[in-house]
C-alpha cells in the first residue's frame, strides 16, 4: 500500500528518554534491520478465533495451532534459573531475528550465511493485574557476559566475556538468548516470542498498514525509504523501512533507532486496539492466521487456546498504559560503536521489574541516549 497522507494528526506520543545526548565519534558499521513483535496481535486474533465458535471452529482451531512453531525454553534451560514471580506479574523476551534465509534475504538485504541475530531485543514486563506495562528495550551492541550455552542441536558454546549481546541468538539460538539475559538481569523470562522480516511485514499488512506522522522528510535509500513530512499509513514494506532506518532519522545511532521502535510499537498497539476484528470474522481468521505464521513463541504459548488465555491479560494494556525505556548504558571508551551496561542504574530497572515497580526516572537519568528527530506516532 502506498503512502497515505491523510490531514489530521490528533494527538501525538513521542518516544524519550532524558539525558545528555551524545554521538559516538568514529566509523560505524553498516546497519543490520530491525522490527518487532507480533504478540499483541497474535494473542487478540487467537481470542477472537475462540469466541467466534460455530462452524468450521474447530477445523481453524487445529489450523491455526499447526502455524505456531515453538522452543521448548524450559526444557533447554534446565532449573538452575531465577525464580518464578509470585504476584501474578510476567516477563517476556521478544526478539526480531534478522535471518537472511528464505524470504527474509530479500527484504533484509545481505546473504545468506545461515545465522540469525537478535537484532531487536525487548523485556516486556506485564505488571500485576496485567494493566499496565513496562517495556525494556537491550540494545543489540552491549557488551555483556554471555554465560555457556547449549544450542538446540546439544552443541555446547563456551561463556564468552564482553561479547555482543545479539551475538547470544546466533551462537546458541533462544534458548541463548534468554539465558544471556537471565544472567544479565537475575529477572526470569516466563515467555518467549519472536518474529522475524517477512513476519512482520505480512503482519502489518494484515493490519491494513499502521498509522504515523513524521515532523521531518525521511529519506533512507539503505532501508528504501522516503517519506515526507505528514501523516501516512504504512503497508509492512514501509513499516520494516522505517523500524530499520538509522541514518533517514535524528543522529544516527543504534540508540536512536530504539527510540524510533518504541514510538512505532506504540502506534501499532493503538492500531490493534481499534481495528475491530471481533466484528469481522473472515478478517479475524486472516489476520490470526498471518500472526500466528508469523511468531516463534516458548512451548508454554504453543497454541491458539493459550494464547487466547494469555490475550486476556493484555487486552487492556495500550500505548498509554505502557511505559517504554531503554537498558542504561554509556559508550565504550574503546569503541564508539559499542556501549557498556550501567551497572547501578541498570540494577534499578531489574530490581523494578523483580518487585514489580514502576522504572524510576533516576535509572535513565545521565545514560547514554540517541536522538530519532523527526517521529512521531499518531492515535
């Protein structure tokens, strides 16, 4: 679908983050894409696939069941893990892998070296109640200490120290992935889902595109994207553009690129909360069926009737009940296309995400920052 410009913007949510802003001086690498995930969009169809019932019910029941493909993480990890929460609250790791495989070459661009990185990284955390949430958002480029990791093929990888954290998904796949961040964090992951190029695109356009205004021209020829000032409605081509473009948008940065990702999650939240699927069942079917091709999910929401259960606990939550930042950290001194956790700060976010707090501003505060000028999403 082409642009749309449409008059209007109503009112505007910008993500931020305070801080001074700093742009690390240097040769940056060539950017790798970016997109997000398809969770809330999943888990709202597979409700309304249930609710629906009548005929033919139990013939897309066992359809859409045989779309989602899983990791069993649990199993993977074993028990030496840190503990379930016991007030009701969840946390979810979701991924955007950038695999160059199959139809994901194309629109990622590159070869096909048969890996595949996080390159999107997220800890959800669905605060108790299940009516608010705060999103921590891991920027691919940290340099962590990846604990030893056993791939899904019983390969087993050394611990690696100061190594990428996107580097996790690649050596040992999810079951890495979530125990890097385990380590990182001493949170426990209770779920898992990921989603990847094609994915996402086709998930955007089962939306009918996502609705955004830009305050400035975007022009990215390396994310082939062109956009003028205005609002516009994104078919998933131009959505994946815009989630991966780094140099069409504010200084640069790998961190002002999270920045541009959470205003776009938010935008598609509020698109799924009002695009009234419940009330259209051969829209509701397509669109289950796209999402549900579309993630990677634990074995724990290995199926339509989970995640119908779990939908139940994120049907309230929209953009202005999410709380979005960005892990703390501060540029490498030895490399300004690499940044270090802050570890006091960071231990801020972990120790609000374990007792179920809100984020304080002071764990943002004087962290390393990007800019992504320019964007803004629209209700």
């Amino acid at each position: 679908m082409p642009a749309e410009s449409t008059p209007g913007a109503g009112i505007a949510h910008q993500a931020t983050t305070t801080g001074p802003r700093r742009r690390g001086r240097g040769r940056r690498r060539k950017p790798r894409s970016r997109r997000h995930t398809a969770l809330l969009v999943t888990a709202w169809t597979a409700a309304g696939v249930l609710v629906l019932g009548g005929t033919g019910a139990g013939y897309l029941y066992f359809k859409l069941n045989g779309n989602i493909r899983s990791v069993d993480i649990n199993h993977m990890l074993g028990t030496h893990r840190p503990g379930k929460s016991a007030d009701g609250s969840e946390n979810i790791l979701v991924l955007g892998s950038d695999s160059r495989s199959g139809g994901n070459r194309k629109l990622g661009g590159g070869t096909d070296d048969g890996t595949a990185r996080s390159d999107t990284a997220m800890i959800v955390h669905l605060r108790k109640g299940h009516k608010q949430a705060d999103v921590v958002s891991l920027p691919r480029d940290t340099l962590v200490d990846r604990p030893e990791c056993t791939d899904a093929q019983g390969t087993v990888h050394p611990a690696a120290g100061s190594a990428m954290f996107n580097s996790a998904y690649s050596t040992g796949g999810a079951a890495c992935a979530v125990k890097t961040v385990e380590s990182l964090t001493g949170v426990r992951m209770d779920h898992y889902v990921e989603v990847d190029f094609s994915g996402f695109k086709r998930l955007i356009d089962g939306l009918d595109g996502v609705r955004v205004t830009t305050t400035e021209d975007i022009r990215d020829p390396e994310s082939h994207l062109d956009l003028k000032a205005g609002t516009h409605t994104l078919d998933g081509t131009q959505a994946l553009g815009l989630v991966r473009t780094r140099h069409g948008v504010g200084d640069g940065s790998d961190l002002g690129r999270i920045q541009l990702q959470q205003a776009f999650i938010k935008a598609l939240a509020d698109r799924v909360g009002h695009i009234g699927v419940l009330t259209n069942p051969a829209k509701l079917f397509g669109l289950a069926d796209t999402a549900t091709k579309a993630v990677t999910t634990d074995s724990d929401l290995a199926s339509v009737k989970k995640l119908a259960s779990f939908a139940n606990g994120l049907k309230g939550i929209s953009a202005s009940h999410m709380n979005m930042v960005t892990m703390p950290v501060r540029y490498d001194p030895a490399d300004p296309n690499r940044v270090l956790p802050q570890q006091d700060k960071d231990q801020q976010v972990w120790d609000a995400l374990k007792n179920d707090r809100p984020i304080p501003a002071s764990a943002t505060e004087g962290a390393a920052v990007g800019r992504a000028d320019g964007v803004v999403t629209s209700p």
